[in-house]
C-alpha cells in the first residue's frame, strides 16, 4: 500500500499530510483488526505473539528511519508540537495522531549508520507508527508527563486567548499579532502603573520570602526542571521586578487587590510562556 502514495510524498509530510496517511491506513485497516494491520506493513503474524510482533515493528521503524535518524526524530518532534498546539488552542483532536507519532518516537538505527542521501519512505513509516500505537497503546493518559513542555505552552497560550489576546499558530511557533502584542502590554502597563511599582515589588519580595528553604539555607525561585512531570510556567520572577522598578516612582498606598494582582501575574506569567523564557 504504501507504494501508490509514497510517490505523492515530497519532502517530510505536513500534519494533515500524516492525518491522511493514518485515516487512510484506518479505513482498510480497522484499529480493532490487529493482526490484519500487523500483515499490512510486511511481517508476518503466524506463530507469534504480540511482543513478537511490537519488536518487529519496531525494527522496521528504525529501518525506515535509517537514511535520516536525526531529521526524522526531529520532524516527528515537530509534529507532536504542532498537533497539541491546534488541540489546544483550536480544539483540533489529538487521536489518533498523537498517539501514533508517540510511538514513532523510540525509532533507532544502529549508531554506526551514517546519513544517506536516500528518501524516506514517510508513508510507510507513519503506518509502521501506527501499527506500533496499536500494539503498545502508548501515551493513552497522562499526556501532560509525556508532554510537558508542549502542554504547559499550549495552555497558556490558550489562557490569553481567553482572556481577549488570540494567539497566532504557525505550526510549531504561537504568537501574537503585533497589536495584540501591543494591547497586552499596554494592559499590564497600566495594571503596574495604577498598583505602583513600590507595590508591586513588596509583593514579589512577600511572594520571595515565603519559599525560603531553611535546610539549603536558599529562596526557591528557580526554574522547574523536573523532567517527566507535569508542569505549569515558571513564575516570571525578572519580568515583574522589571516592570516594577519601571513603574517605581507611581506610588500608591493601598495594597493592591487579589483581582488585580492576580491579573497581573496572570497575565505576565503566560506571556513569558509564549515566549519559551
């Protein structure tokens, strides 16, 4: 099968490229019909089990992916990306495309195979891949320890849409218009002015204070690197001081209210994430 549309196939697949590939695949290989799709990508299924069959799989993965290990890992990142950034933003399903680039993502080569110059057979490799989320069932939970980074970015990015700041996708990049950009940080311009720089810095340092660690004898404002767990964006703790010693000499004597400083940090906080900082 994989032959009459590999032609069609130019360069590395975009997401709705992949889309059609498994959609393809699914309408004559029935997901409940494993064994049939197993024989649909060449391995033979008598006398073995599903262990059997999963190593297989996986070995053709790493055979298809040989002429180019690195620039297919890297366009399957890409596309795992994207797909949770549509998802959401824009609320585009995330099966069983998520599940089936997760199972591409443990394909290897040998470590002494050098890049070639010949083609990826993508159409082939994105079936072998949903094969495998077949017989794995991969990534079915807790996509959040799976893609943390991705997720993390992707909600925020969603929390200023709702808050009236519609986020841009470019497949892997998310932005925001220049005058959306424009309105936001006029907003929290305004918010800090009206708080008053001295304001908003004594809460940063009563925020600061309250994650002193006796023990290491440290404030515990560093950046989250915990890897496999899910996460929310780091507190943007240079941003607001920054903002707060711009607006250091509007003062007001009133302690802000809990609204306000929570639009504030908010706000400054899923901005940073859009950024990636």
């Amino acid at each position: 099968m994989s032959e009459t549309i590999a032609s069609n196939v130019q360069g590395k697949p975009a997401l709705g490229e992949v889309q059609r590939i498994i959609e393809d695949f699914d309408a004559i290989y029935p997901p409940q019909d494993v064994g049939a799709a197993v024989e649909a990508i060449g391995i033979a299924t008598h006398g073995k089990g599903l262990s059997q069959w999963s190593d297989l799989v996986h070995k053709r993965l790493g055979t298809l992916s040989a002429p180019d290990q690195y620039g297919v890992r890297e366009h399957l990142r890409d596309l795992t990306t994207e797909v949770v950034y549509a998802h959401a933003l824009f609320d585009q399903p995330l099966e069983p495309v998520l599940k089936t680039l997760g199972a591409a993502s443990s394909i290897s080569a040998p470590p002494d195979t050098p890049k070639t110059a010949a083609p990826i057979d993508w159409t082939a490799l994105i079936q072998a891949a949903r094969v495998q989320s077949l017989l794995t069932q991969r990534y079915a939970d807790n996509l959040d320890m799976h893609y943390p980074r991705e997720f993390a970015v992707a909600r925020a990015a969603r929390r200023l849409a709702d808050r009236g700041f519609p986020v841009e996708q470019e497949r892997t990049r998310l932005r925001l218009a220049q005058l959306t950009n424009d309105r936001l940080i006029t907003r929290l311009e305004k918010l800090i002015g009206d708080l008053g720089g001295l304001n908003l810095l004594r809460e940063l340092f009563l925020k600061a204070i309250a994650t002193y660690d006796a023990n290491s004898e440290r404030y515990m404002i560093v950046r989250d690197t915990r890897v496999g767990r899910p996460r929310e964006p780091d507190f943007p703790w240079g941003y607001l001081i920054a903002l707060s010693a711009k607006h250091v000499c509007r003062r007001n004597n009133r302690r802000p209210a809990n609204n306000v400083w929570q639009e504030v940090v908010g706000l400054a906080t899923d901005f940073a994430a859009l950024h990636d900082v």
